[in-house]
C-alpha cells in the first residue's frame, strides 16, 4: 500500500503550494539554458545561486536534512517540495551537484566537523560543488583512476587530470576521488572534498560541446594541496564512499531539491505541432504526428507512474531496481522527445537558440544535441542495463 501523507505533510504541500505562486522570480534578462551544467554566464550563476538561497531559506531545500546541517529537520517533506516545484515550473536548482552528491554523501561517510561545515553550503547554493571522477581512460571503468594524491604531512598533494567536470567553471569545492595506493585497484581508493576556487595547482578548462555550450570542463592538478582534514573517510575507502555518491546521483534516493524550469515535454510537443506546418495543415492535425506525440505521452504517464512505486516499500525489493530503470528510460525518453521536436520543426529546426524566427527560442535542435549527453552521464545506458542485468536481475556477468 501506497504511504498516505501525514497531516504535517498535507500542511507542508500547502504551504509550498502557495509560497512558490507568490515568490516566483522574474525571468532573467536572457532565457535559461535546459540545465545547471549548461551555465556559463555570471549573470546566469548570480540570478539561479538568488534563486537556491531563496527556496532554502524558505525550507524547500535541505527540508529532509538536520536542522544542525542547515536542514528543515523534517521525514518525507522533500519529495513534497521537489513535486512542488517542478508543478510550480520555478528555476532549477544551480547546485546538482551539492544536493544530489556531495551533502548526502558528506552526510554518510563525514565527521560531524564536516557535516557542519559543508552541508548547509551545498543546500543553500552558498557553496557551488563539482564532481571529479572521470579521467581520460576512467569513465565506465571508474575504479582505473590515475590521478594520485601522496601524503605529506597534515596535507595530500595531488597530480592528474579529470574530464567532463560540470560547473568546475564555477565550482569552490569538488567531490573528487584519487589513487593513494598504485598496489590494489579499488582499496587504493580515497575519497577527497577538494577546493577548487583560488587554489594554486588547479586549472580548469572549458570544454566547449557541438552547441556552442562550455558547461563542463577540465581541471588539472599540479601539485594541488587537500588537506587531510577534507578527506571523506578512511585512506583506501574512496570506491565505497563513491558508490554512496553514484547510488544518489542515479537517484536511488530523495535528493535535496528539486525543480525545473521548463513547461511538460509533451504540452511542449503539442504546443510546437500546433504552432507548425505539415502538408499543408497544422501538424497537430496531421494523424501520424498526432500518434507520435500519443506514444510519448504513454511513455511520460508511465514514468510517472513507475516512480510512485517508490512509496510501495513491497515494490522495492532491490534499492537500485527503481533509480537505474527511471534513469535509462527518462534519458532515452528526453532523447526522444527532443527527436519528435525536431521532426516537427522540420526544416525550421536548423534555426538556432537567439535567432528570432527559430520555433520556442531554439529549444529542440539544443534539447536535441543535448539528449545524448544524459544517456552517457552519470554512467550510460550500456552500464546501467549490465547493473540491472546483473545486480538486479541476477542474471550472469557479461564478458
Ligand atoms: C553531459 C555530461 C556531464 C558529465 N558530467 C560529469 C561530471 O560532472 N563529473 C564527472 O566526473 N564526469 C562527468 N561526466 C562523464 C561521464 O560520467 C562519463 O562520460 C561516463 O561515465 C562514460 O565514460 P566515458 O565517457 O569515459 O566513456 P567510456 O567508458 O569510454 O565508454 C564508451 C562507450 O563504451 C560503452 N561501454 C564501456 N564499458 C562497457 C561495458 N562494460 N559494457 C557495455 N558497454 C560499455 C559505453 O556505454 C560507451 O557507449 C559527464 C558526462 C556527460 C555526457
């Protein structure tokens, strides 16, 4: 049986209900782009940073965490908020990867001065946090990192190099794992919380993508210094500490914040058929469009059915079988969503974002390009479908 909600919780709904109507801000000058690691102005960063202070303030963000952490102190209150705020269609959240990595695996695995010190940071965006797990030859196969950290004295010193680093152009702090033994694979592990900002033997390096976006990075360490007392946890349990982190960001649990800034998919696809032309008509009247648009409205229905049966517990008999399934179908759903929208823009879909005669701002050819960067982030479609097969399912190992 589905939980039914408290009373406190049927108040909190209320409450969020009416205070993101009445504090919704106003758009920025220039439009968003479709997530936080597309960010690359000051502008941007200023206005969604105001943004993230404001909801934390107001007890949407962190609402689940201890108050001692800059939390609301509350159970099943955050799932409420994140709910509210995608009805709401209030901006994202800057900060993914401060809520939804590194305060709830600070909260896991961090001493009590950590806690303090860092989760009410990642909650109210006060704090922007980036991710340093991947390296040139360390994507899918995580555990071959290279980038090693040597111990000297109160202090670690780090050499190596990581890739795709999102928001390291704006990011203070990162979650970042390094070998401190060359001797054992995954035990020569450790897990890090490594400032970035200001520090002398870091850079970081846009790494510009085919649409002219630079959301994400890469940052060298040359000599960097940690010190011992940002290390997360025991010297050699970096690969545990990281499967905290990789269970949160594929969204095994309810992260610290939610919402979103843009209207439904599908109303957007109906919007743009009827806004656009197919043998001499609306393609909204156009049958094979009108199907097209049908078949991904299932799809949408039934992800949101899918993730209701996190509130069944007899539903979740393995905690990785519901993440890993939202995370390979709602990526490969956006994929094709964004794919319909370019079908339906037709040849209007090669006009670009800020060319004023391009369908909803330039939204589907960017959403398009786009699509294929979040089948691969956070572990892609391949590796995910080999954990489900095999942790999940039980089914043999592949080669
Ligand atoms: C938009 C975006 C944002 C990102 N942000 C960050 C970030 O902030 N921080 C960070 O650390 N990383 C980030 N990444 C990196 C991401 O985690 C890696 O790209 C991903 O894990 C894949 O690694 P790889 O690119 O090295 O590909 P590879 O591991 O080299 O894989 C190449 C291809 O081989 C397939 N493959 C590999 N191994 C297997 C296998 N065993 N079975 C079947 N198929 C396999 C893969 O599915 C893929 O198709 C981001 C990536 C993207 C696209």
């Amino acid at each position: 049986m589905e939980k039914a909600r408290t009373s406190e919780q049927r108040e909190f709904q209320e409450y969020a209900r009416r205070w993101l109507a009445e504090n919704r801000p106003p758009p920025p000058e220039r439009p968003l782009p479709s997530s936080p690691i597309e960010i690359m102005t000051e502008a941007h960063r200023d206005y969604l940073q105001d943004w993230q202070a404001r909801v934390h303030e107001a007890g949407l963000v962190g609402a689940d965490y201890p108050v001692e952490y800059g939390g609301g102190g509350h159970t099943g209150f955050q799932r409420i908020a994140n709910q509210e705020m995608a009805r709401a269609g209030t901006p994202m959240l800057i900060n993914i990867v401060g809520l939804n990595m590194a305060a709830p695996t600070i909260l896991v695995h961090g001493t009590e001065e950590q806690k303090k010190r860092f989760i009410p940071g990642c909650l109210s965006g006060q704090e922007i946090w980036c991710q340093g797990f991947s390296e040139p030859g360390a994507g899918s196969d995580m555990a071959n990192q290279q980038t090693m950290a040597v111990r000297d004295g109160d202090n670690w010193v780090v050499n190596g190099h990581k890739v795709w680093t999102s928001l390291g152009h704006f990011a203070q702090w990162m979650i970042l794992i390094a070998r401190t033994s060359r001797h054992h694979k995954y035990d020569g592990l450790t897990y890090f919380l490594m400032p970035i900002e200001g520090n002398a033997g870091v850079t970081v390096r846009p790494l510009v993508k085919i649409t002219g976006e630079s959301g994400f990075n890469e940052v060298l360490f040359e000599d960097a210094v940690v010190p011992d007392a940002c290390r997360l946890d025991e010297v050699g349990k970096g690969w545990t500490v990281a499967m905290t982190t990789l269970t949160h960001e594929r969204g095994a649990a309810e992260s610290a914040g939610g919402g979103g800034n843009a209207a439904h998919p599908i109303d957007r696809l109906v919007d743009l058929a009827r806004n656009s032309w197919r043998d001499g008509q609306r393609a909204s009247l156009d049958p094979v469009t009108r199907d097209a648009i049908v078949q991904q409205a299932i799809v949408a229905e039934g992800l949101k059915q899918n993730a209701r049966r996190a509130r069944v517990p007899a539903l979740c008999d393995h905690p990785m079988r519901l993440p890993l399934q939202q995370k390979v179908t709602s990526t490969e759903f956006a994929q094709q969503v964004a794919r319909l929208g370019v079908d339906i823009a037709g040849a209007r879909s090669t006009l670009y974002k800020l060319d004023p005669a391009a369908p909803d701002a330039g939204h589907w050819p960017l959403a398009y390009m786009n699509s294929y960067g979040v089948t691969i982030a956070a572990g892609t479609s391949e590796i995910q479908r080999n954990i489900l097969g095999e942790r999940v399912l039980g089914l043999p190992k592949s080669k």
